[in-house]
C-alpha cells in the first residue's frame, strides 16, 4: 500500500538528516507531491470553461449569489474572516448553544470566508481532503460522510471519486448551498440538516470532520453520535486539536480531553495520524 503524502514526506526528511539526499530535494519533492494533490483538488472543483481554481470559485459564488459583481464578492472574501469574528461577537451569546447554530445558520460571511480557503490561496490545508480520499480509496472505503460539511467543497471531491456521499452541517443554509454546487456539477448526494434529524446508524465506512471539532458545543456528544453513524471497522477521520486564533472566537473548545476520553470508551482506536503536514487523525470503530 502506498504511504500517504505526510508520511512520504517524512521519510525523505530523513534521508536528508542522513546526508542521502540535500534539502533542496527535499523541496523539489514536496513541491511535486503536493502539487499532485493540488491537481487533484483544482480538477473536482474548476467548473467547466474556468481554467484558474479561485477565479472559477469565486465565479461560483456569482451565480449563486445572483447580481453580486466580480469585485465586491472578491472583496467579502478577502475580508471574510475579520467579517465573521464581527458577526459572532454582535450575536452569539457565549454558551448559549442556539445561539451558535443560529449564527452559522445565518452568517453572510462564512460562505465566503469558506469559499476563500478553498481557493488555497493562503493555506493549502484543505488538500487533507485529498489525503481522506486516498486513505478511502485505500481501504474500500464506498459510503462517506462530511461531517460539518461547510460549503461542501469535500463532498464534492469525494464523490467525483465515485463514493457514495453525504453531507452533514447545522447550517441549512450552507447545506443548501452545497446542494447547489452538487447539483451543477450532476453529483448525487445526501443532506443531513443537524438541527432537524440525527445520524443514520452504521450507515458510513468513512467519516471526515475537517476542522469542526473546535467549533462544536458538545464535542463529548458529537463523538458518541459519529460512533453511531460508523460502520465496524469504519474511519473517523478528523483533527482534533485546540488552536487558539484571536481572529476566530468561533473557536470555542479548548480542552479535548473529555472527547478523547470518550473516544476511547467508546472503542476508538488510531491508527493513522499526520505528523508532518497538518495533523490530522484516522480513527477505526473496533
């Protein structure tokens, strides 16, 4: 089975420590490694007739926002993120966990604000979509879910790849977005709306929660509920970390010790994790 890109990666670091190779290589080989994958990423989401990834997404927003120019959609994008922390500080009530589903329910910014990191622009973390598909397409993985699927950019990507897919988001109006990018591109999918029904039981080999676990009221209860909704032997695969950010306040957990706690009652076994990229997790239902 062919190692994943984080771990390639690793194992050429060590060929450089061990003089086998200079760290000029080094970066010739991440380059080429990582462009592979950025391929991968631009050629699920460029639509037809768009050859340049942000310029296609940002197109993408046009059509759907109906009316709203080039200009200032590039303007809300590039200025989303001070935009969502304004949002969040005028209407969430700190604890207060409807108020929180209201506001991703309602915020303007955060279509942009996602849209925007997709176009990798400023951080190619997303590409651990990529990493997910190869970790499915590597252990057969058909039935996948993205959980806090956001603007649906994973789904997307996963099911060009012929899985069977669905999306999971407390934001009607981000999984009706992700319907409608679905739909253009002719791609079936599920929708699973969070305030209105629950999971399916073992209904999925394959889960990814990109992070979403900082921004969750219940971190503790979300894990019992991916349990559920796994096959045995399915993959969870998530980063899990606390990443303090003075510019994202909807960054509201701090401590994951109760999750992984949980995690491990439950039966979670890692047996996977990226240790040179962007530190996410596989985790199997044993």
């Amino acid at each position: 089975m062919e190692k994943l890109l984080p771990d390639q990666l690793k194992d050429f670091w060590q060929t450089v420590v061990q003089h086998e190779h200079t760290t000029e290589e080094y970066t010739e080989t991440y380059d080429h490694l990582l462009a592979e994958y950025r391929q991968t990423w631009e050629q699920a989401l460029i639509l037809d007739g768009h050859q340049d990834l942000q310029e296609s997404l940002v197109a993408e927003l046009g059509r759907y926002t109906q009316g709203v120019d080039k200009a200032e959609i590039q303007r809300r994008c590039e200025h989303a993120v001070a935009s969502l922390k304004r949002e969040w500080e005028n209407t969430v009530q700190p604890g207060d966990r409807r108020s929180i589903e209201r506001f991703y329910d309602q915020s303007e910014a955060m279509l942009y604000e996602l849209m925007w990191w997709h176009t990798l622009r400023e951080d190619i973390s997303p590409l651990a979509y990529v990493l997910a598909l190869r970790f499915a397409q590597q252990h057969g993985c058909q039935h996948y879910l993205d959980f806090g699927a956001g603007v649906g950019s994973g789904g997307i990507l996963l099911a060009r790849h012929g899985l069977q897919t669905a999306l999971a988001d407390v934001s009607s109006s981000l999984l009706r977005f992700c319907a409608w990018r679905l739909g253009i591109r002719k791609l079936a999918a599920q929708y699973i709306d969070l305030k209105l029904s629950g999971l399916p039981n073992q209904a999925f080999e394959m889960i990814t929660a990109m992070d979403v676990f900082e921004h969750l009221s219940h971190p503790v209860e979300t894990v019992e509920q991916l349990w559920n909704a796994l096959k045995p032997g399915g993959f969870l695969y998530a980063r899990i970390s606390p990443e303090p950010d003075e510019d994202r306040p909807q960054h509201i957990v701090h401590d994951f010790d109760p999750t992984f706690e949980r995690m491990r009652a439950l039966g979670f076994v890692e047996v996977w994790r990226d240790e040179w990229l962007w530190g996410h997790q596989v985790f199997e239902k044993s």
